[in-house]
C-alpha cells in the first residue's frame, strides 16, 4: 500500500478518536440543570443547596456542585488510547517497514532514545544516521562530557539506564571490553564506562562496578601442599583490569587471611600490573640479595630468565578447590567495599609463565554496607 494512503489512514483514524475524546470530556454539559454529581439524577425539583441526592445519598453543600459537565472518563481513555495506538501506529507502518521497531520512535524523543541504542544496530536510514552523526559530533567536544555526565547520573537514579543490558550480564564489564567492541555499546553505556567517575555514580551503581572489577582479579603464585591434605597457595603477585575512571594511584586493593602472620598482598592500583612487579621488587638489589631474599629463578618460554619473589601472601585451602580470603578495597584512600572471597585454580591464565598458578576469584560477598 502506498505510503501515502497509511498516512491519511492514520490521521483519520486519529481525528475521529480525538472528536470522539472531546464529545466524551465535554459533550454533557450542565446548561442550567441541576443534576446529582456523582450519579447525574436531576435534581430540579429539590429546590436550592443544601441538597442530599435521593438516588445515591450525594450530599451537595455549593451551587456549583449542581451545574458540573459530566465527563466520560473511561470513554476519554479510551479514546486516547485509539488515537495513540491506532492513529499513530498506522501513520507510522512505512517507517517500521525501513527501521524495524526503531520507526515507532517519533522524533521528538530521538535525542534522547539514540543514546540508549547500541552504536551497531543504528538502522541504516536518513534519520537515524543523522541522530548517530550528532552524537558522534557531540563526543568530540570538550564541554560536551560533563553534560552527557550529568543525563547518565539521571538516568541512573530514575531507572533508565540498565547497565545489564548494556554490558550483557549481571555485573558490568570492563572498560577493556568497551576497548574490544566499542560499537556493541550504546553511547549511555560508553559514556557510563568510561567518561563518569566512580564518585560520582549512585551508590547501588558505584558498588555493582567495584565488584565487577574485583571479580576480575587474578593471582599469580604457587599452590604447593599443605597441612591435612588440603593446599595451599603462595601467592607474589596480582592483576586486576584497568578502570580509566580510576587514575594510576586511586585505587589500592588489599588481600589478606584471618591470620595476620599469613601476610597480605596489596595491589596498588587498577592497571595490568604483575607481581607489585617484579621490575619495581628488583630495582636496588643485586642477584645475591635477591637470592638471599627469597627470590627464585626461573625462565619463560622464549628461555629468558626472571626472577620470583617471595609470597607476600599464604592462602590456604578451605575445601578442595576453594580458597577463601577478605578483600578491601579502597579509593582515593576511602575504603569503598569488604568482601569475602572464593579464589581458585585458573588453568587458563597461564600466558607467559605456564609454569605459575594463578587464582582467580569465584565469588564475592560484600560484608560492609
């Protein structure tokens, strides 16, 4: 069917609706009788107010309590309701046919919906490549970050941001997999990713990243056996994702045991940093002290030689498996989340050194509020 003839049906239908809404809101009007307000019984014959209605008991104390329009509410609704759906829904049948379920979006609300629609499923037409374009432009303008700050800190307190749904699970993921697939977002979840600082995020959002972050983390070590039968793990080093949000130096994560004398490895910030690392634990020292220290030699696949160093951390296993441990975290020097870890055994993330363990964690439960 021609587009034009969707168009006149759709404004037909919607100008009959709308005639129909205005003939149920105002079309009884009072025009001098005195009618009951509540059941519209014709009150004449009572003479003046004070007036009881005789039908329904309605008391009427005002003289314009007498003379009110009798609105049809239910029909109005539904009026609206054909006007809406049916009138606008045939106006725009041609647009649904090019854009798929994006053409029930009328323009007005364009500036703001495009920001919710992940940057790969833009439909290819005028419009909507326009509404694309001008979101890129904004990107590149200085001032433009703090105001696409602000609507997604609006957004999030009123519920229209779903980060789930922008990050495709439960938690959030991280700026590396924005980094990976920078199309696969909407730009409310780039801009929710990488341009709002965590301070800034409502309190349920600011502890939904944290923990995604944390659960990111990766220990590196050596599980060795331990008493009753059970391992455990001597732990050098970690590595959690980067959080562009976070700086170099904001970020400290501390992971211990209930045991002080089992030590404690801090990692000093978000970035891909190993071992606190090796380079900065062997600046200063000589091989022999290292030696001497605690350290260990041993060499990568391509034959180069490193050197370990001591644990700054004992784990030990609670079940076969399973190693708990209390992580802090702290930002800008504030602690920001406790939790109770699970970490195990990550065959996976053997990369240079398959010769190491690595933990990864499991699970997290906060204990803090």
């Amino acid at each position: 069917m021609p587009d034009a003839l969707w168009h006149f049906s759709g404004q037909a239908i919607a100008l009959l609706a709308g005639a129909f809404t205005l003939w149920a809101l105002f079309a009884d009007r009072a025009k001098g009788r005195k009618r009951c307000r509540k059941c519209w019984y014709d009150l004449a014959s009572l003479g003046d107010v004070p007036i009881t209605c005789p039908e329904c008991g309605k008391a009427h104390t005002k003289p314009k309590h007498l003379k009110r329009t009798r609105r049809r509410r239910r029909l109005a609704i539904l009026g609206l309701l054909v006007m809406l759906v049916g009138g606008y829904g045939l106006w725009v049948v041609p647009r649904v046919q090019d854009e798929g379920r994006y053409g029930l979006v009328p323009g007005w609300s364009m500036p703001w919906v495009s920001w919710h629609v992940r940057i790969n499923r833009f439909p290819p037409t005028d419009r909507w490549q326009q509404a694309y374009l001008s979101l890129a432009n904004l990107f590149e303008r200085d001032d433009h970050h703090e105001r696409a700050k602000r609507s997604v800190q609006w957004w999030l307190r009123l519920g229209l941001v779903d980060p789930a749904g922008y990050y495709g699970r439960t938690g959030f993921k991280t700026s590396a997999d924005v980094m990976a697939d920078p199309y696969g977002f909407s730009y409310a979840g780039v801009v929710f990713q990488s341009t709002i600082h965590l301070t800034d995020l409502p309190r349920w959002a600011r502890h939904a990243r944290i923990e995604n972050e944390l659960s990111e983390i990766s220990l590196t070590g050596t599980i060795e056996p331990g008493e009753s039968g059970l391992q455990r793990a001597a732990i050098q080093g970690g590595a959690t994702p980067f959080d562009s949000n976070a700086g170099t130096d904001d970020w400290t994560v501390e992971i211990r045991t209930s045991n002080p004398e089992d030590g404690a490895l801090v990692i000093r910030s978000f970035l891909v940093e190993v071992f606190e690392s090796d380079f900065f634990q062997q600046a200063g020292m000589t091989e022999q002290e290292r030696i001497d220290a605690g350290w260990t030699i041993e060499k990568d696949p391509f034959g180069q030689t490193t050197m370990r160093p001591p644990p700054l951390l004992i784990l030990h296993q609670a079940s076969p498996g399973e190693f708990p441990a209390r992580v802090t975290a702290a930002f800008m020097g504030e602690t920001v989340g406790v939790y109770d870890a699970i970490l195990v055994p990550d065959p996976s993330a053997g990369g240079m050194f398959p010769q190491r363990d690595y933990l990864r964690v499991q699970k997290l439960d906060r204990v803090d509020d």
